[in-house]
C-alpha cells in the first residue's frame, strides 16, 4: 500500500493546491465590489493587476475553469491509477481511498479556499492577480477556440435564445403595486421611481451644493483633521496650496479604522462636469468612472458647486421638494396660512413651480433668490419683490451669508401690488 501510495502523494497534494487556488482567486475577484476595485486600484501593483483582469470578465472565467478543469481531470486521473494498484491488496481499501480522494478535493479545493476567498476578497485578489495573468498568457492561444466553442454550443442548443426587452417604466411601476399590499409604501415606491425618472430632465446646478456652502482644505493632509467638524457632505474637499480649484476628494464616512492614519492615501480624483449636464448623465459619469463626487463648472471653467453619489441618491428616495440635502437647518418650504407660503431663496425654482401648480418662469438661474436677483438687478435685500405669474415674491430675511427667506403671496385674480 505504501508503494502505491507515496509516489503520487505529492503531485495529488500539488494538485490540490492549484485548484483551491483558482477556485479562491475566482471567488475572490468576481466578489469584488465598485469600491472595492477602487482600493485596490490606489494600492499594491497586485490589486491593480487585479482590477485590469476583471476589464475582461469572459476571458478571466474562461481561464478560471480551463486550468480548474484541468487540474480536477488530473487529481483523478492520478487518483485512478493509485485505485487500480490499491485494488491488489483490498476492495474496501479501494472504495475508501476514492471516497476520501473526492471529499478532500470538494473541501480544500471548493468549499474551504472559497470561503476564505468571499471573507477576504481584497487581500486575495492581490496575491492571485499576478499568477493568473501568468495563466492567462499561458491560454491565450486557446482561447478563441473556447470562446468558438461557447458560441457554437449556444447556436446549437438555444438557438432561439435573445435577451429580454428593456423594462419600461410602466412596467415597474406595475411591479411595484403588485409587490406590496401596503397602499403608503406602494405610494412612496412610486415617488422614487418618479424622481429616478426625472433625472434625466433635472440639471446638476439645481441639486448641487453652492461652492459658498462648501469647505476645502488647502496643504497637506494629516489625520489632524479629524479632530475639526467632519463636513455636512462627509467628504473633506481638497485643493492645492495656492489653488482655488477642487482636485480630490476623501470620503470620510467610509474610511475604515485602518485608513485614518494615512489620509493621503484614501484620496479620490473628482470628476468634472458642465452646470448644464443632467444629473442622468453626471450620474453614470460617477458610476462609470468609480468616482464619488463631482465639480460642477461654469461656461468659464470655475467650480460653482458639488455633487456627490451621496446627494443623488438621496434626491432619488427623498419625497419632499427642494434639493436632496439643504446644508442650513432652515426648512425650505413651509405653509404660512392660505395663499401665503415662505420659502428659503435656496429652493429650486421648477421645484416650487410643481408646489404652486404653475410654470416655472424661463430663466437660467435655478434657486429663487436667483430668480429675485435676475429680476432686482442686484442681490436680494429685505423688502425687495418681484412679480412671477398671479404670485407676488418678497424677502422678509437676509443673512450675512447670502441666505434669503422669501414669502410667495398668492394675489387675487384683479391684481395686487408688485
């Protein structure tokens, strides 16, 4: 039994290894998510191997499962040969030697490196990442013969096989009234799928957060920050020393324990984009580009706002009007008594228009105090009004900061004052 045995315990052990090893490293890399290809791609020469292997999904789990599969038929077949040689001295030593070579394989070759691989993906994809554009190289002369295969095996047997019709909008709003008895739940699905709609209509300068509201740190970056008030948008904005213009960005909220120590390190490019964009576009932009904010720009290049994932995503499930997230802890729309509404000078002006059930006025500037400065010539003063529709518009409050509050008088039809 020794005889038969040890001289195949190696190879069988080796094989073993190779094919925990694929099954980790394809665990591994298809369990990574957006942010995590974007850790590794400021890290290690690894990680960033890693992040280019999975550009090309098909070609990566092509190479996976052909040097799996070959490994497997080769632990086997060397398992056949011991088999046939155990078979002299026992039946039941043969049954047990396979039964044992099969779940050995499943555990530490599947089950176990899998597990670990899922717990861990970051940190493995940066060890397997070299190995396996070494293994690629060595199939890529095959490749296309599997990747024929693959097709020619999809003609055969699903040759009436196409992918489904997009999903319309009605189509998922039927969904959601048959998904839920609960008509308030049904109701605020139907919001958010309105607002995830209209994104493609709404432009970035009407949800961004006015550069004036904004703090940027300037110089370098230590963990000493962290002692300071965390911005209201959770990330710390960054510029040169000498510079006006946002280059990077930190998502603070999402550092983990181990990254406070070298802040530098979790900085993220920001991306720019022009005011008129819609925030459809800036959206897939950021998802596009594994970025998390975007600068909002001006026909003459300057900053003039920010937009974060965050704030969209906010805009999309908030069921209130205004932007996503107002910076001031005033309240932006409120009811003062019948016909007399008070509202701050931030508001979106095509938002209040949807509240007071009117066009919006065609103007370029999106926020109220805008509109009143338009139409003033001058930034808005206390007891300065303008005239919108049947509604007449006054400021009742100004701070030092810019900031407004307006009241929206709803006039009788004979007129009013103006």
């Amino acid at each position: 039994m020794r005889d038969a045995l040890l001289p195949w315990l190696g190879p069988m052990l080796l094989l073993i290894f190779l094919s925990a090893f694929f099954s980790a490293a394809e665990a591994a890399l298809f369990s990574l998510r957006t942010r995590d290809r974007r850790a590794l791609e400021r890290g290690p020469i690894g990680g960033r191997i890693a992040v280019q292997l999975l550009e090309k999904p098909e070609r990566l789990l092509s190479t996976v499962l052909f040097w799996n599969l070959l490994v497997n038929i080769t632990y086997f077949a060397i398992a056949s040969i011991v088999a046939s040689r155990l078979q002299q001295s026992s039946p039941v030593m043969v049954a047990g030697f396979t039964m044992a070579s099969v779940l050995v394989l499943i555990f530490f070759s599947e089950m176990l490196p899998k597990s670990i691989a899922v717990l861990s993906p970051r940190r493995i994809s940066r060890i397997a990442g070299p190995p396996m554009v070494v293994a690629t190289k060595i199939l890529t002369p095959v490749l296309p013969i599997v990747a024929a295969s693959n097709t020619l095996a999809r003609r055969l047997l699903w040759p009436g096989f196409s992918a489904e019709r997009e999903l319309e909008v009605e189509d998922i709003e039927r969904a959601i009234e048959l998904g839920t008895g609960d008509a308030a739940l049904a109701a605020r699905e139907r919001a958010a799928l309105r607002q995830l709609v209209q994104l493609a209509a709404i432009r970035v300068d009407e949800w961004m957060i006015p550069r004036s509201h904004l703090k940027i740190h300037r110089g370098n970056v230590t963990s000493d920050i962290l002692r300071e008030e965390i911005p209201p948008l959770g990330y710390l904005l960054l510029a040169e020393a000498e510079a006006e213009e946002m280059i990077a960005a930190i998502p603070l909220r999402t550092l983990r324990p181990s990254q406070l120590d070298d802040l530098a390190a979790a900085r993220e490019p920001i991306l720019y984009v022009p005011w008129s964009s819609s925030v459809a576009d800036t959206f897939e932009s950021l998802r596009t580009e594994n970025r998390q904010v975007a600068a909002v720009v001006n026909e003459y290049g300057d900053t003039i706002g920010v937009l974060t994932l965050d704030l969209i995503l906010q805009g999309i499930l908030r069921l209130h009007a205004g932007r996503p997230q107002d910076t001031s802890s005033e309240v932006l729309f409120e009811v003062a008594e019948d016909g007399v509404w008070r509202v701050s000078g931030m508001m979106s002006v095509r938002r209040l228009a949807e509240h007071l059930g009117v066009a919006p006025p065609e103007s370029r500037n999106v926020t109220i105090a805008g509109l009143m400065q338009e139409e003033n010539e001058r930034l808005p003063r206390v007891g300065d009004t303008c005239r919108w529709d049947r509604f007449l518009l006054r400021v009742i409050e100004s701070s030092g900061r810019g900031q407004v509050r307006i009241e929206i008088r709803d006039l009788p039809p004979e007129g009013g004052p103006t």
